[in-house]
C-alpha cells in the first residue's frame, strides 16, 4: 500500500527549478543579469523612461515584468539596427 503523500512529494522533485527567466517580476538584479549588463545601466534605463518599470516604495526598490524588459530589447535593437 502507498502513501498517497509519498507520490505527491516524489512528483515535486521531478519539476525543474525555477530559473530568473520564468519569473514574471524582476528586480534590477535578476534583470540585469538575464540581458547581460549592470545593475546601473537597469537603472539608467528606468530613470530616462525607456524601461518601463514600477516602483515598491523606495527609490531604488523597482521591478520589471519580463515581457517589458523583452519590449525594451527589441526596441533598441532596432535603433542599433536602423
């Protein structure tokens, strides 16, 4: 006889952890990190007003949704490109 907890548990180790990719929200770091600059230019980027972004009480405690960080690649891209 098997404990039905048993199975629940063992399927739990078989998903993947979650990666910075698959999170929805981002902060300054996980955003940088995943495009491959600082954490300032992260900055810089939502000061000037390209990266869209919103802000958790304090100054520098903002976060970026994924899809916006996307959006704001292949914007700039475009103007390298053009």
């Amino acid at each position: 006889m098997t404990d039905s907890r048993v199975q629940t548990n063992a399927k739990c180790d078989q998903i993947p952890p979650a990666t910075v990719s698959d999170a929805q929200w981002l902060d300054a770091q996980a955003a940088a990190t995943l495009i491959g600059v600082s954490k300032g230019y992260i900055y810089d980027a939502c000061q000037t007003g390209g990266l869209r972004h919103t802000r958790l009480g304090g100054k520098r405690n903002l976060r970026i949704k994924s899809e916006w960080l996307d959006e704001w690649m292949q914007r700039n891209a475009q103007q390298i490109a053009a």
